[in-house]
C-alpha cells in the first residue's frame, strides 16, 4: 500500500498579515514587528512535551482562514499550528513566517515549521543553518516556541531531499547543531513518511539502482532496495540531533487508485503507528514499529504532525460525517495515548483543495459545515491539551 502525505501547501499568503495586524497597510513591517516584540525568556525545548495528555493542533489553511477564527470554530485555542517554507528562505518566505509567528504569538501556542530544502540538500550550508537558528532564537525571544520540521518524508521519492541517507543525515545534523546552539526555545523534528509502500518505485527521486544511495538503502543486503528494506533506518541522524519523531498518517481510501470516499477500517491509525497494519490496503507488517522503535525505544516524544480523512464532495461513496468522523475518532480516541504512550502531538490537516493524486477537490476539513464542527467538538478527549495547557514565555 502506497501512502504518502498530502501535497505541501502554499506558503503563508501575505494577505493574511492584514487580518493579524489591522492598524498595518500590509506585511512588509511583520518580520520588524516580531523582532521589535517585548523579548523575553524562552520556553526550554523540553518544556514543549506535555507532562500528560496530548497536544491538539492544525495545519490551517492560512490564506482562508486566521489562527484566530479556526480557534472560534472549535472553541478551542490549538496547541500547535503549522507553516511551511523553503530553506534557504527568501525575503517573502521570512515575511510569510513572520506573518505566522505572528499569529501564534496572538493566539497562543507553538508552531510546527516545516522547512523543506528545494533546492536540493546542498543548499543547507552552515551558513543556512546559523541565519535559521538566530531567526528561530529572535522568534522564540518574542514568545513562540518553534519544533522544525526538517525535509519531512526524506524516505520518499517525490521530493528533492529524498533517498539521499548520507547527505540527508549530513544536513539534519546541521541544522539541529545550530538549532540546539543557538536557539533553546526551538526544537527539531524528524519525520519520515509511513513505510508502506517503500520504497515508492518510480518517483522522480528514487534512488538510481547500484549508486551508493542505493547502496545504503539496501538494509537486508540482498542487492536491490524493496519493501522488505527498512523505510526508516538509514535515514536516522542520531539521538542528539532529535527532539520528536513524528509521521503524518492520512486516511486516502482503502485500496488505490485512489478518490473514493470510504469510512476508515478500525484500528488502521494505530496498527499503521505500531507496524502492525494489516488490512484493505495490504500487509505492511514488514514496516517497522515506529512508535516503539523511535517513541519508546528512544525515548522520544511522537508526533502526527499532519493527518485527515480524504472526502471528494459529489464523489460518491460514504457520506462525509461517517468518513471523517470514522478517522478523527481514531486520532481523538480516549484510549489513544494509551495504546501509544509516547504519543505527545497530533494536528488535524484543515483545507479544502485539489490533490492531483486523486486530480479532483479533497476537503479535508473537520470544522467546514455545522454539523462537522458539532459532532467533532463533542468527541474531543479529556487528553487534549490545547494552548492555555502550554508554558509561557516569561518576560
């Protein structure tokens, strides 16, 4: 079973610093404004992991939506909202962070930047990294704590970064070295995509047969790289350089090609976390136990920094209620945090947009209609831990 993450979203519109900043003509003064906020004492890194409990957050779609108005919707403020953005960043990538951090610092919580490296890991010099963790130290000073997500789904083959271990490792442990330097109100993030399907054969950026990527990725030695092959191993920077794990698991349908709208098997989120997935899509039990081995065995708190539940309005099918309500009551299930104890961060993927695997409109939302924002709001577990749950930055 092929499972990869729904495609990245566009960076932070500048349109949205309007409906931050309403006394501002536009974006340009965001980035100043962040850095000229009142300064104050970090939250260290290890603080952001819950002593208890879960944090809830969202991956909004920021051109639609404010931080804010998700938060009215769900009568709750998120623990975490996440951003993307290209390294190295561009003066309109640092305007549209800005324009994030701002938000957060507004409405409370963390937020879960991605940094996805375009330009091929090359680009992620040591000067990179250094101007990186100075921005994330000023960010972190103005009262937003940051986890970077470094080149997430490196063990694909459909993004620059991918199936290069080596090089991969090289530049992770860069930036989580200035990171950790320089920035102690930031953490780093590790985050592969799910296993199944490994080692996603005939993307643009498979590694070519019988080069030493190859080579390195061939885990069980028997000459080719295949799914009995460990999808996550190789790619691994070390203990000292992470501070979470993490894996997006979204729920596409039960068998590709996919686009139909079909309620969830019970059971799948976990068993596909646990390596224990055996089902519609196909036995992936050759996929290690990710929470076990990177959770427990590391002693690292574990993430879902994306998932949802594919519905193709008109599509046919199951209705929408039963499709996404069959998911988020597996990643909202009171017994969650206790079939995944290292389990410390899930956020709810919150858009509605075309996904050229499926080549139609996916609405991923769970608060787009009324009768979505009830019945989600009523299944929230007492595990949630939301923004007010978070420690503060202290002047």
């Amino acid at each position: 079973m092929v499972v990869r993450c729904v495609c990245d979203p566009p960076p932070l519109p500048v349109l949205l610093c309007v409906a931050l900043v309403a006394s501002t003509a536009g974006c340009a003064g965001s980035e100043a404004a962040a850095d000229a906020a009142a300064e104050c004492v970090p939250v260290p890194r290890g603080e952001l992991v819950p002593a208890d409990g879960v944090l809830v957050g969202a991956n909004v779609d920021w051109g639609d939506q404010t931080l804010a108005e998700y938060s009215a919707a769900l009568g709750h403020r998120p623990a975490v909202a996440v951003s993307f953005t290209d390294l190295p960043m561009t003066a309109q990538d640092l305007q549209d962070v800005a324009g994030a951090v701002d938000q957060v610092r507004a409405d409370g919580g963390v937020l879960l930047l991605t940094l996805e490296p375009s330009g091929g890991l090359a680009t992620v010099t040591d000067a990179v990294a250094a101007d990186l963790a100075e921005r994330l130290d000023g960010w972190n000073r103005a009262g937003v704590p940051v986890v970077v997500r470094f080149a997430h789904e490196m063990n694909g083959s459909w993004y620059a970064w991918a199936q290069q271990p080596a090089a991969y490792v090289a530049a992770f442990r860069r930036v989580a070295t200035a990171v950790h330097a320089t920035a102690p109100g930031s953490a780093t993030m590790w985050a592969p995509n799910y296993g199944g399907g490994y080692p996603f054969t005939g993307g643009p950026h498979q590694a070519p047969a019988g080069s030493p990527d190859a080579a390195a990725l061939d885990t069980d030695g028997d000459g080719t790289v295949t799914a009995l092959d460990d999808p996550y191993a190789p790619y691994w920077p070390g203990t000292d350089a992470v501070d979470w794990v993490g894996m997006s698991l979204y729920h596409w349908g039960d068998t590709a090609p996919w686009g139909e709208n079909e309620v969830p098997e019970a059971g799948k989120l976990v068993a596909q976390l646990t390596g224990e997935y055996a089902g519609l899509g196909g036995d992936d039990r050759a996929v290690p136990d990710f929470h076990g081995v990177y959770g427990v065995g590391y002693g690292k708190p574990v993430a879902i920094p994306e998932t949802a539940a594919l519905y193709v309005p008109g599509g046919g099918g199951a209705d929408e209620l039963a499709v996404k309500q069959g998911w988020w009551r597996q990643v909202l299930s009171p017994e969650l945090h206790r079939a995944l104890p290292q389990l410390a961060m899930v956020n709810w993927f919150e858009w509605d947009k075309h996904e050229a695997e499926v080549d139609a409109e996916v609405d991923w939302r769970a608060l787009g209609e009324p009768a979505l924002r009830s019945a989600v709001t009523a299944d929230l577990p007492g595990w949630a831990r939301w923004a007010d749950d978070l420690p503060h930055c202290t002047p």
